[in-house]
C-alpha cells in the first residue's frame, strides 16, 4: 500500500512495501534539472551528479564503488529536465547500509577541484558519444526545437563552453539554493521497515537547507521550428514533434493511448505503414513526453539517405488519415490493454516502483494508485480519443529535426 509521510525535517518519504519480496529500491529525488539552470552554467545539474561519486569525507571514490559491491547493490543516478534521482537497489537486509552511503555521498561530497577537472573532460566526452549517436542527437534537436525559448529547450547535459564556467562555488552555490528539504523527496518499494528507514533518514537530511524560492518559468506558446544537420552517417534520422499536454492534464491517458495506436508496437499504424507495407524504416515509433509545466509528443523513424523524403511524406499521411478517420474500437481495446499490461509489468519490479512514486510526487504532489491509473486507461471512451486523435492529427503542427549527408529542406517538406 501506498504510504506518504513528511519527517519532522520537513522531506516527504512515499513507500510502498511488499512483504513476500526479498529486495528493495530506494531513491533520493531533488526537484532540481536543467529547467532550474542559468543558460551560462548550462549542465550543472548533471555535472553535481557525476560529482556525488567522486569522493566524500569518508570515502573516496573507489571506496564508495566498493562499498556497495560489498552489499550486493545496484546504484546510479540520473539528470532529467526537472529533476536529479540517487538510487540504490539492493536486498532488504542491506537497505539501511545502502541508503548510508547515499546520503554520504549527498551530504559530504568534497567537489574536489582536481576531480572536477577530470569529470569535466569525462562529460565533454559524454557530449561527443550522444554527439555520434544519431537517434540521441536528433531526439535534443527536436526537443530544443519543440520547447524552443522555454526552460524545457536547455540541454541536460550543457556544452563544453559552459561546462568550462562551473567551478566549485557554482556547483556548491546550486545545491545551496537547489537541495533543500522541501523539493527532496524519498521513494521506497520493496520489503523494508518503513519506521527504521524514516527515522534513519531523519537525522541524515537536516543537513540541506528547508526551503528555496520558488520559480516561475515562463512557457512561451509553441510554433513549429525546423533544423537539418548534416553528418556523414549511414542511415538518415528524423523526429518531428508537436506541444501536448503536462503529466497532470485531464488528457494525458488519451495522448499516451494515441502514442501506443500510432507508433508503439509493431501492430500500430507507423510500423505497419511505413515498415512494413512500404518498407522505408527499420525502427519507427511515437510516443508522448510529459512534463509537469508541458509536454511534447514525438515521432521517429531511421531510414535511408534516399528515402528521407518518402518517409516523412509517409507519416504525414498517417497522420491526414488518424485525422480523416480516426480510431476503430480494435484500437482502442488493444492499446488499452498493452499500457495495462506494461504498466502492471512495470509495478512489478522495485525499481520501477520506486521510479514511478519519486517522479509522480516530486513533480505533481500526487500519486495515483495502480487502480487509479488502470481505471484511466480503462475509462477512455471513444469519442475521447478521437477528439485528441483530431488534436495530434494536423502535419503543419509539427515541428521536424532530421541529420542526413546531404542538405535537405525539411520545412519544405513538411509545409509542401
């Protein structure tokens, strides 16, 4: 059962335990990512999280890997726009052991000078690797392109140029202004004792400061956007993409069911049309992208050089005849039915538990249970998609990104 108390600290703890498991996966979530960031200190959520790695009063960085190997435990962390996670996963015996060198490397972290340097260059080479990976690039280029002039638009992993600006008190000065007990929050699943983990925790997490100033990000209204970069490649990529709904809207199930109709399994309209009857794509798919301030609603597809044309002219007929026609009731049961299937999958693993608590109550305040959001898929109705059918349906909505070898004018393409 879902579980959410505040400690005397002021940070909110979400649980949900289940006895006959032998394992559990805690997280530590910080309402702050690259939507928090100054565009000259672009990256610097990313960067303090590599940073919580490389040594601490207690441990260095060795020692810090060592120590949960010695548990058994699997950790990691992640930047996303509006958010940083710590995790760990670990069996139940070793959670509280798990969770100390956690919140050690949260709380005492040195941010030596010297290791910075070396992370810098170590992320620089990140930026390279995502740089070489055509469907990574064209994915930020999109997403720049979607939330263009918005704090969703900043790179998560910022650029050589301001990483070279972070030095030590930026990094401190953020997590000062950034880390504080009330945009903390704990996620727990598994087999644990919930009052053992709360008053551990307690103590450790007086360390942040209570409060930060709350923002307001301004969201400008979107309009399409296009760019093309040229690489020399073996295949061409290309996204187009369009605003849609936060995480909170009444029309967020809608949306997620439309992504899986139109390109989330190989039964879906894109991978039937563009794959397999016209044989342009190997992986071709959509899906929505929700945030807590907006949202955005994807298309993909890899194809060949010489098919870059046919194979957008391809999903803009999809998307006339989604528009035209809308959605048969086959559909509609049979999208249903894989969210359930994956999300119930999904409820299923600790890690994806904690996961989907963390970011629910970090960025909305609320938490759905799993009936609650079965009962949302199950509840859409016919006219309800087919209303956000006709919504996602219009090509001149979209914004396009594509990397090809030669130039190609994909606004054109797009408006022809």
């Amino acid at each position: 059962m879902i579980n959410i108390r505040t400690l005397d600290c002021g940070v909110r703890v979400i649980t949900d335990r289940t006895d006959y498991l032998q394992s559990a996966a805690i997280g530590i979530w910080v309402k702050a990512g690259s939507v928090d960031e100054e565009d000259r200190y672009a990256g610097v959520s990313h960067f303090i999280e590599h940073m919580m790695f490389k040594g601490t009063k207690n441990r260095t960085a060795k020692q810090i890997a060592d120590d949960m190997d010695k548990l058994g435990s699997q950790f990691n962390a992640f930047t996303s726009k509006e958010a940083t996670c710590y995790y760990a996963k670990t069996i139940s015996s070793n959670l509280i052991k798990s969770t100390e060198i956690l919140l050690d490397m949260l709380t005492e972290s040195l941010f030596d000078k010297h290791e910075m340097t070396r992370e810098r260059q170590v992320i620089c080479e990140e930026i390279k690797m995502t740089q070489d990976s055509p469907e990574e690039n064209v994915h930020d280029m999109i997403s720049e392109a979607v939330n263009r002039g918005n704090p969703l638009g900043r790179s998560i992993i910022g650029t050589p140029t301001s990483l070279k600006r972070i030095s030590r008190n930026v990094l401190v000065d953020y997590i000062d202004k950034e880390y504080t007990r009330d945009s903390i929050v704990v996620a727990i699943a598994g087999n644990f004792d919930e009052d053992e983990i709360c008053s551990f925790l307690e103590g450790r997490l007086k360390r942040f400061s209570p409060t930060k100033e709350k923002k307001n990000h301004q969201i400008i209204p979107y309009t399409p956007a296009f760019r093309t970069k040229v690489k020399d490649i073996e295949q061409a990529h290309f996204f187009l993409g369009t605003e849609s709904v936060t995480m909170t809207d009444d029309e967020y199930y809608a949306v997620t069911v439309l992504g899986n109709i139109l390109g989330g399994s190989m039964s879906s309209r894109l991978f039937q049309s563009v794959r397999e009857r016209k044989g342009l794509a190997y992986s071709v798919y959509s899906f929505n992208a929700s945030a807590s301030m907006a949202g955005a609603f994807y298309i993909y597809a890899g194809v060949s050089h010489d098919n870059l044309r046919k194979a957008i002219e391809a999903v803009k007929e999809e998307l006339l005849i989604l528009g035209r026609e809308g959605v048969t009731k086959e559909e509609l049961s049979k999208a249903k039915e894989q969210l359930k299937a994956n999300f119930i999958f999904g409820q299923e693993n600790v890690a994806s538990k904690m996961f989907s608590l963390g970011k629910s109550l970090i960025l909305t305040d609320n938490v759905k249970t799993d009936s609650e959001v079965l009962e949302k898929i199950d509840s859409i109705t016919m006219d309800e998609i087919n209303k956000t059918a006709v919504k996602f349906a219009d090509p001149l909505k979209y914004s396009a990104a594509a990397i090809t070898n030669r130039r190609f004018d994909i606004k054109k393409v797009m408006q022809g």
